[in-house]
C-alpha cells in the first residue's frame, strides 16, 4: 500500500495529491478509460439473498473471507458486481486483507425485484437495512462504507439523515452528484451527453424488461421519446417512488442539503473536472460536517484518478487512496 503525502488543509477541503497520468489528463479520458477500458482480475465472489420486510429482497456479492472487514461497498446506476471500479477496489481490498461485501441495489443483481418500485439517488432504506443487519452479525462497527456516485449520494444522504456512528466507523464517497438536478443539466450538454446516452438506454431496456405490457407502464413509443436523465425520471423515477415529479425527487434527494448534517468520519474524493457535475455544484467547506474531509484534485473525472506508476504503468491511485484512509480505522 502506498502513502500519500499529507494533503494541504483549508478548512474541511483539502487539495488532492492526484496527477493524471499525462497521456489520461483529459476528464473523459479518465472517465472512459475507467469504466470501459480498464481490465481485472476478478475475484470468486459468491451471492447472498436478502429477504426485505416489504416482500422484495436485495442481492449481497461477497468477496472470499479475510482477516479485516467487511467493507460495505455501493456501486452507481446502473451498476453492480460487474463494473470495472467495484471489481478493481474489490481486488485492492482483498490484497490488503479485507473482505468486502457489495450491496446490489435493487434490479441491478441481473434478476428483477419482485416489486414495482427500484432504487434511486435519495433511496436510504435498503443501506440502512443491510448496515444495521451486517452490524447486528458482526456485533461490532463496521469499519467502512464505500459509495461510487449515485452510490456515494446515498450514502452521504444516510449519513446526514442521522447519527451512524452506532453502525460505521468511517464512510469515504467518490465522485458523488452532490445537486441532481444540475447534474442532469450538465449530463444533457457537450461530451458529457455520451454517458446519459449510454445510462439512460440501459435503464430504458431495464423498465421494458420488467413492464412492458402491464397496465400502467409506458409504451415502447412513449419510451422511444425519452432521451435524457430529466425525462425519465419525470416519468419513470419519480412516479414509481412516489415523487410528484422531477423537480420533487431531484430536491429531496440531492445529498448536498444533508451534509452538514453528517457526524460519521467520512472522506469525499472528488474532481473539479468531473463530466457528470459542474464545478458550481460541488460543496462548499461550510457545508461539510464536523468530521467530513473532502479532497477536491484538478483532473480526475468521473471515478477515474489514474495516475503513472513509478514503473511507468497506469496506477489507480483511487484504490491506493481509499486503502490508505482505511488503515487509519481499521
């Protein structure tokens, strides 16, 4: 595991110690490569099915047993046990000795859950359920909460919405969409309308898998017409979880509000060229909580900080960071 040199500190925002590998310096290079290029080796994971109060149920992918851990991980929308991040820092903590489990968030395990609603930005019940769960197993703190972006907005609206330090020891968020609502702005303009395109086509294919043909869904030609993260959750996201409309859901669900809020340690690594959020969006060192640290670099992207090694290879300096902030809880 790498050191990192101590960043420097103004108030709760401190200046990352983050360089782009030179060839990656570009946000979507480092976005792209990430997430579609990257290659790793995967661990033997096995699932755990978790049945909800509410008739539903949740998938868990654990990784193999290890001496330190579990570390709870929340993947992004759309994600799961699949996605290059969660297999990489998956692979970085079991190396380091600790075992991690992914919450699957509902839907996105391969399988459909059984109910009509899903997940989303503002949903907290279902990681509220399973902490509480794996800290009643363990009869201890868990040591940490990881949360990638939507993810990581979950997270840290949970943790603004009460006291956790009953449940975690430390949470760290990665590229979190702190305001939804200009993110989904910023996500409709320039370059960056590749990764709503890509993200909402998936969630598109995903509703007309579980509806098509029931009563009350949209039609494949109401569905063609939706294009962008405003329109579906206008009429998909929204209604299914009980919002009155877009403009409601992005507002409540936002985790900005929250995280003054937020008495838990908790690390928030970002990047001001992040193409999934304008840099107008990103908090303010007045807005943290008393025990929140955010570590704000340059360049980055979205999930990407992909540094040179010291032999010349491409390093995933996120996984070095976050195993790094670990030591100090574990």
């Amino acid at each position: 595991m790498k050191v990192h040199e101590r960043p420097k500190v103004t108030k709760s925002i401190r200046i990352s110690s983050f360089q782009p590998a030179a060839i990656l310096k570009n946000p979507h290079l480092q976005t792209i490569w990430a997430a579609k290029v990257r290659r790793t080796a995967q661990l033997d994971t096995y699932s755990e099915q978790i049945e909800l109060p509410d008739g539903d149920f949740l998938d868990l992918e654990w990784s193999p047993k290890n001496r330190n851990g579990p570390i709870l991980l929340l993947h992004g929308l759309e994600g799961g046990i699949g996605s290059n991040y969660v297999q990489g820092i998956m692979k970085a903590l079991d190396q380091e000795g600790y075992q991690s489990v992914l919450l699957q968030f509902r839907g996105c395990s391969g399988k459909p859950n059984r109910l009509s609603r899903s997940y989303h930005a503002g949903e907290t019940g279902d990681l509220s359920y399973i902490a509480t769960l794996l800290r009643e197993r363990l009869k201890k703190n868990l040591t940490a909460i990881v949360g990638f972006s939507l993810g990581a907005n979950v997270m840290l609206k949970w943790l603004g919405e009460s006291n956790r330090d009953h449940i975690i020891n430390t949470a760290i968020a990665v590229s979190p969409p702190f305001d939804l609502s200009a993110s989904a702005d910023f996500l409709s303009a320039g370059f960056s309308k590749i990764y709503q395109h890509s993200l909402v086509a998936a969630m598109k294919k995903k509703y007309q898998g579980k509806f098509l043909g029931q009563p009350g869904s949209l039609s494949d030609k109401c569905l063609n017409k939706l294009t962008s993260f405003r329109d579906f959750d206008n009429l998909v996201t929204a209604p299914l979880h009980g919002f009155k409309g877009v403009e409601e859901y992005y507002t409540q669900s936002s985790c900005r509000q929250y995280l003054k809020d937020n008495l838990t340690s908790t690390l928030i690594l970002h990047s001001k060229d992040d193409p999934f959020l304008p840099i107008s969006a990103i908090p303010k060192a007045p807005e943290l909580g008393p025990k929140t640290t955010m570590e704000l670099s340059e360049n980055g992207g979205h999930i990407g900080f992909i540094s040179r090694g010291k032999n010349g290879n491409l390093a995933y300096w996120l996984e070095s960071r976050i195993l790094s902030h670990l030591a100090i809880f574990n």
